[in-house]
C-alpha cells in the first residue's frame, strides 16, 4: 500500500509531462548548438522526481507505459525533423562529416534523456521486459536515420575507401566514426556492423579488385602484376586498421588475394610461361 504522502505527491500525465516537455525542449536547443542554455542539479532532480510521482504507486502501470511510449516519441520526432533533413541531399565526405555529428548529439541526448526517465529503467523495463531506454534511444537513431539512408551512407564510405585505393588522401578518423556508429548501436554485439556495412564493403572490394586485374592482366608482365598484387594487400593491411573493425581484416585480405591471385591462377601461370620462353 502506498503511504498517505506517496498519494500526495502523485501527478497526472497532463500535469507533469509539460514540466518534461520543458526539460526535453531545453535538451534539443543545447544539442543544436545553443550556449546559453544549460541543466543544473537542481533541474535533473526536478525531471526525476516528476516522473518518480507520476509513476509511483504503480511502476509497471498503464503511466508508466504512456511515458515509455513519449520516451521514444521525443527521439522519432527529433530526428524526423531536425535530423534526417540535415542528411538528405548531403553526400560523399559532407554527408559523412554531418551524420558524425549528429550521432554525437544524439548520444548525448540519449544519455540526458536516460537520466530524466531513470526511474522507468530501474521499474518499469524490468517487470515489463521491454528495451531499456539507452537502447530505446539508440535504436531510434539506427531505424530512422540508417533505416532511411544506409545505402547512401555506405556508398559513401565506399567512395572515400575507393579514391584512398587509388592513391588520393582521405579523412580516415571520418570513416572510423562513421563505421563506429554500426558497433555503438548493438552495444557490444556486432550485428548491425556485419548486416548493415561488413557484408557490402566485402563485396564492393570485391568487385573494385576484380576490375583491376583485369585490366592488369591485359596491360603487364607477370612482374609488374605481382608487384601490383604486393602494393595492394599491403595498402589493405596498413588503411584497413585504421577505419575497420579488427574483424573485417582477415577476410578483406582474403577477398583481395582470391580476386588478384585465385580467380586468374591458369592465366598467371601462362604469363609466367611466356616471360620464362622470352
């Protein structure tokens, strides 16, 4: 039973979610960049112990299940019309660069939000077993923002990795956020970077490496194509590492040796035939 106090204290949704609103506003003009705003103590208490009074004395209850939904509402309506269209028409490194920095800002108010709707992860998540809210909020941004342009995104990354390939300087710290973001959203599995960008960036190497021997073989010697073959599996492990998953090395290593080497084995060792006859 709940004390005589605790009812006291209770708020309704009408009457405390206008008090978070305020708070979630706050949160949105610090993260776009306004310096004037900022959050004391005082107010993170205040966003607690409103939601604490509008949860309490039912902490699983139809309450709590309608600030869990706002919860999530806040992220969906944030990143429909501010994010997203920060994205849309950006590409190549511009595109990149602003998703980097959206997902930072993201990150952010995800954590700022975690703490104001505290009181549902430590209650309400477990006796529902529903996503806590740091995944709640991390998802939002993977459904509606890679959800909507992971094939520009990813062709992005393919471009920059492509002209690194073909000798130019590219921003690889940029890339490295950028793929850090498929590993920061499984939390520790690494699903999303296999599904979302591993498995597509294998195939694009694939392709970029089956061109280039062809073009090799009708163009060389033996020689100079196996000097080629040695420039190009040593560019792969000196850039891999520093924009890909340590996981993606071996196979990407592998992939370019199958399509150098492998793939064109007989005509290899033809054309070695004919440099040993001459």
């Amino acid at each position: 039973m709940a004390s005589t106090e605790e009812h006291q204290n209770l708020i309704k949704v009408e009457e405390g979610w206008p008090v978070l609103q305020k708070g979630v506003d706050k949160l949105i003009k610090i993260i776009e960049g306004d310096k004037n705003q900022s959050f004391s103590s005082e107010d993170y208490m205040l966003y607690y112990t409103t939601v604490y009074n509008m949860c309490n004395p039912n902490p699983s209850g139809g309450i709590c299940q309608v600030l869990y939904e706002k919860y999530n509402n806040i992220f969906e309506e944030h990143i429909t019309s501010k994010v997203l269209p920060s994205l849309q028409g950006k590409k190549d490194e511009a595109l990149l660069q602003e998703l980097v920095k959206r997902w930072s800002n993201h990150k952010t108010m995800t954590r700022w939000l975690c703490r104001f709707f505290h009181y549902l992860d430590r209650c309400f998540v477990p006796m529902r077993k529903v996503p806590p809210l740091q995944e709640l909020g991390l998802l939002s941004f993977y459904n509606l923002i890679l959800g909507e342009m992971n094939n520009q995104i990813r062709d992005a990354i393919k471009c920059m990795i492509d002209w690194e390939r073909e000798g130019e300087d590219i921003d690889q710290a940029l890339i490295k956020n950028v793929t850090a973001i498929y590993v920061d959203v499984g939390q520790g599995s690494m699903k999303y970077y296999e599904k979302d960008f591993e498995e597509t960036m294998f195939k694009d190497t694939a392709a970029f490496y089956s061109t280039k021997a062809s073009n090799w073989l009708k163009n060389e010697s033996y020689k100079d194509y196996m000097l080629k073959v040695e420039c190009c599996l040593k560019h792969e492990r000196d850039t891999v590492s520093c924009y890909l998953q340590n996981r993606s090395q071996k196979k990407l290593l592998e992939i370019v040796e199958y399509e150098l080497l492998s793939v064109h084995a007989t005509e290899l060792q033809e054309k070695n035939s004919l440099t040993h006859l001459h």
